[in-house]
C-alpha cells in the first residue's frame, strides 16, 4: 500500500532524504508521495522510514493504494 501524506504536514524535509525510492517531494506548500515510487520501503527497511521520521504524524496509508508485498517489491529502486 503506497503511502500519502496529509494537511497536518509542516513542509520540514525531514522524509524527502529518507526515502530509498526518491518518492517524496516538495509541491507547492505541502509534500506529496509519488504512489507509483513508493514501496512502503519493502525490501529497504523494516517499517516505513517515513512515517518513522515525520514529526507530526502526516504520513498515512492510502487506502486506495492497496499492492501485494510483490507489487511494493517491484518498486524498490536499488
Ligand atoms: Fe519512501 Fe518508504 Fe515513505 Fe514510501 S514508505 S514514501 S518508499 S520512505
Ligand atoms: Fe511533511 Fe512529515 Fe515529511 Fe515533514 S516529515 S515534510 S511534516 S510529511
């Protein structure tokens, strides 16, 4: 399940280094994560670096996003 992230982000960067797919990015005031780049960091971490490192907590599943772990595996970059 690709990731997103909602209002309560506060534009801190903190995730956009983090991410092994180069998902995220700035767009306009907020952060966006590229669904078809996110591998919910399958097969890089254990859990998802950037739900770990948010501050807020604006980084949530996307419930529309619904992959098989083979699906998030395909994404992964290196
Ligand atoms: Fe990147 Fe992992 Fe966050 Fe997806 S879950 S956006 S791959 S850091
Ligand atoms: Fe937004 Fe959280 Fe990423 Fe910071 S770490 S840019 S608050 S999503």
């Amino acid at each position: 399940m690709a990731l997103m992230i909602i209002d309560e982000c506060i534009s801190c960067d903190v995730c956009v280094p983090e991410c092994p797919n180069e998902a995220i990015a700035a767009l306009g005031d907020t952060y966006v994560i590229d669904a078809d780049r996110c591998s919910e960091c399958v097969g890089d971490h254990e859990s998802s670096r950037c739900v770990d490192v948010c501050p807020v907590d604006a980084v949530l599943p996307d419930p529309n996003r619904v992959e098989t772990r083979e699906q998030l595996l395909a994404k992964k970059t290196a």
